[in-house]
C-alpha cells in the first residue's frame, strides 16, 4: 500500500530509512502519542469534558490540566501555556511586551519567526553579532544592547535569544545573557526549540523571564505545538484574560487568554504532547549518550578527506552543519546526476534527510538513532567516500 | 444534573461528569448493555478491540522505527512481536465473533 488514499502517499519513511534531516530528529513521535493520534484525531475531541471555566488548560478529563502544571515545573518556570509552534510562544511574549518603534534584541542566527513576531507588533529587529566560533556572547549582548540605547535614546524592549541555533546547532552564552538582561532590567526570552524536550531544562537556573519551546522540532509531538512558560512576576502579563464588552450583546468572555486567542492547542496535537511527555521526562536524561553518537558520527565523518564540521566542536548538540566541498562535492562536479549522485547512493543505503542535491554545506541531526543505526550511518558515509575514490584514513 | 442531563442528550456516550479516571468503570457494564439492546449491531467490546489492535500495530511500527534500516531484531524484539502479533490475532478473534456471528 503506497496511497493512504488518492494522492496522499503513506509516510513511511521513518520505518523505512535512517531520517538524519536536521528539523525532523526530535519531534518524531513517540508511539504513545502515535496512538494518541489515532484515538483523538478528531477535531474538537479533547472538548468532550470541557465543563466551566471552558478553557482548554482546565481540562481535567483527559487531564489537560494537570499536564500544564507538570509542563511548567518539568521546565523550571511557574505557570506555561501550549501552543501552535514555538513562534505563537514568540508571538505572545513580544505582542504582550513590545510596541511600535521599540527594539528587540535577537541572535543574528535568531529564527525568522522571531523577526515577524517583532514585525507584528511594529517594533524592530537588533542583531546581536556572532563571536568567531559563531556563538552569541555575553559581552556582545552587552555591546548591542548599549548600542541601541546610544542610537534611540531607549532601552530595547526584549531580549530573544536561542538556547541552540538551527543553524550550527552551537550553544550560546544563555546564563551570561540572562545576568545581562537582569543588569539592564530587560525582560528575557529564552528560545529552547532544539532545547526544551531533549535535555534538561530549568528556565529559573537559567534566569529567563520566558521560556519558549517546540513540540515538533524536540517534544516528540504533531506539529503544530509548542510550549511558553513564564514566571508568575509576568504570567498576568502575558496570560492575560480578556476585558472586551460586546457593544449590542453585553457578552463578555472573561475566562479566555488574550494572547491564548482562548482556547490554544486543541485536540490531537495536544492529547499527544501529554502522551508523549513521560518518555521525554526520560529521554532528557539521556541527552549525554546522544552528544556522545554525534561525536561519535563526526569522528568518523572526518575521516574522509575533505570533510569539515562548521558547527562548533567538540558537538554540544545533535544537529550539526557540515561541510563536504572537499570530498563528496568533489565528485558532484564530474557526475552527471551532479549533488543528486549524493542522495542517490545515501538512498541506496537507507538513508534520507540530507538536503537533496547539496554536496557542500548542509545539516543534519542524529537524534534518535540507536548506536547500531549510528554506526551504520558513519558506515555508510565512508562505503561512498571509498566507492568514489575518496581517501577515508 | 442539568449538565449531565444536557452532556447525555448530545452524547449517549456520556456516563459522568466527575473527571476521575475509572470514575465511569462500573457504568461500562451497563453502557455496553444498552448499546446492545437499542443497536444490536456492533458492541463496545468490538470498538474496544479495534482500537487494542491498532494500538499493537503503532508497537510494531515502534520496532520497525528502532531496527531499521536492516531489521536486525535482537531477542527482547523478538519477544516483543511475538506477542504482538498474538494480542492481534486475540483482538482479530474478537471482532469476527463479535460483529461476523
């Protein structure tokens, strides 16, 4: 059976090939939310209880409820809200934070999500330059923020910066950010997308204001879903319940979150993010064996002459950019399927992932693959460097 | 009352409005009874069984995801199909009885 039904094609890649693409390794489901998915497809299904206050975070049945609870203390914040994507998590703090002509203060590897979220609002966008092993500092932090008040006589609204970047996977200066954030009383978000869900997370230690996750990118959950978290100095903020008056009816809905929209994450996606959360309550525990299969994987993706890994090393994080112009690009130059020749023999092998038809810099993320499969995959890299003449050492 | 009398008339499913997990286990019984009685066509225990199968086949799914790509199953994976393809083959056995009499 190929056709789920016409036209839609089965997925069934990831019982089929090794997936190294570098968005899709941690927000692959778990089975429990798999058959979530199956039991609660339906549109409003996890409204069959919804009794008074009538808002979605005071579900007990299944227990939403509690669930928000569990999520907020898993993440070291006090109180958190699901959402659709970590960029409604973005939308929210800097439409509740930011206003026309302020600045925010971003990483300049900050994802365009973060861009239009401060778009949205009318406020503008201040890069933060990378060190020369493309990481965000805090003293860079510091200088940016100094030079935005020199330039518009204001401090900038907000401080967004990336835990781990999508673009390296490089870990920045998150502690050192915050402390510079509490010495300028600038409120701060912390963007744990490849974070939040994969390793352990403590929003407080960390000394966020807020704290925004993915559920697809790391949670084992559906897209769209994410996570905001915040303390419960911003949470009135934030969290904030509607005031609005019907002119002509009187109605009012007072129980409903302004920046929620009221109700967030409904159904499936968020009957499967519960379901997911005990096996990645676990999983965060075993972040250091898979820093220890990417180190591994690079060890012996290095050994094929001309490699090179751009993401910072040793690798802190599963998701890493590499480089292969001096090897498997190489080889594309003279080969009539170009970059495809690539993908053509990953694919032989059972590999999938890696951006079709590029042979220079591109990404991937191992998070997930056993040992064997691991091992596999540094196997397979080095029977095609071999099979084209590429020297391994 | 007029909550659960108003739940009721838009879900016959509806047994009770205390979110207590197992809080509706001793209504099931009758539950399944009534839909029986009025329906005669299909009964909870087929539904029931139709979702434990499918539940079975996301395991495999699971084991397919951890082995691939050769399929090398070691023996807890081994022990692992066996019974699922055995859970299968009891719900299978339940649903043709159930709704093939």
């Amino acid at each position: 059976m190929k056709q789920m039904i016409e036209d839609i094609e089965v997925r069934s890649r990831e019982e089929l090939f090794i997936n190294i693409n570098p968005i899709q390794a941690a927000g692959r489901l778990t089975p429990e939310a798999m058959k979530a998915i199956i039991a609660y497809g339906d549109g409003y299904s996890t409204c069959d209880w919804c009794t008074k206050p009538f808002r979605l975070d005071k579900i007990r049945r299944p227990p939403i409820s509690e669930f928000h609870l569990e999520l907020a203390k898993f993440v070291g914040m006090d109180q958190a809200r699901v959402v659709p994507g970590a960029r409604r998590g973005f939308q929210a703090v800097v439409s509740s934070l930011v206003e026309k002509g302020d600045s925010v203060i971003v990483s300049s590897l900050a994802h365009y999500t973060e861009f239009l979220a401060v778009e949205d609002v009318g406020g503008v966008v201040k890069e933060v330059p990378l060190n020369e092993e493309n990481v965000i500092t805090e003293e860079n932090t510091a200088q940016k923020i100094e030079k935005v008040k020199r330039e518009t006589g204001k401090l900038p609204k907000l401080i967004m910066m990336d835990h781990f970047d999508y673009m390296f996977g490089n870990e920045h200066d998150i502690h050192g950010i915050a402390k510079v954030a509490k010495n300028y009383d600038i409120p701060f978000l912390a963007n744990c997308a490849y974070s939040m869900g994969v390793m352990p997370i403590d929003g407080r230690e960390m000394g966020a204001d807020f704290l925004v996750g993915s559920g697809h990118k790391s949670f084992a959950s559906p897209a769209p879903s994410g996570i905001v978290a915040t303390t419960d100095e911003w949470a009135d903020k934030v969290f904030r319940t509607t005031q609005m008056v019907g002119d002509v009816t009187g109605r009012k809905f007072g129980i409903k979150e302004v920046e929620m929209m009221g109700c967030t994450l409904m159904g499936a996606n968020m009957i499967a993010m519960m379901a997911s959360f005990p096996g990645v309550r676990e999983r965060v525990n075993c972040w250091d064996d898979e820093v220890k299969k990417i180190n591994y994987f690079i060890d012996e993706f290095l050994k094929i002459e001309g490699n090179e890994v751009l993401s910072e090393m040793p690798r802190k994080h599963t998701l890493t950019k590499v480089d292969t112009t001096g090897s498997f690009d190489k080889i594309a130059r003279t080969n009539k399927r170009r970059g495809f020749f690539f993908s053509d023999e990953l694919k032989k092998r059972r590999i999938v992932g890696e951006f079709a038809g590029a042979t220079r810099q591109w990404k991937l993320n191992t998070y997930g693959l056993t040992w064997d499969q691991i091992k596999y995959l540094a196997q397979a890299f080095q029977d095609i460097a071999k099979k084209y003449g590429i020297n391994v050492v | 009352m007029a909550e659960w009398l108003r739940r009721w008339a838009a879900d016959p499913l509806y047994v009770g409005s205390i979110p207590t997990p197992g809080s509706n286990v001793l209504k099931r019984s009758n539950l399944c009874l009534v839909i029986t009685e009025v329906g005669g066509i299909m009964t909870e225990k087929a539904v029931e069984e139709t979702f434990a199968a499918l539940f079975a086949l996301t395991d495999l799914r699971q084991i397919f995801r951890d082995t691939k790509p050769t399929y090398q199953f070691n023996s807890e994976q081994r022990e692992k199909i066996k019974q699922i393809i055995e859970k299968l083959r009891q719900s299978l056995d339940v649903i043709e009885k159930e709704l093939i009499k």
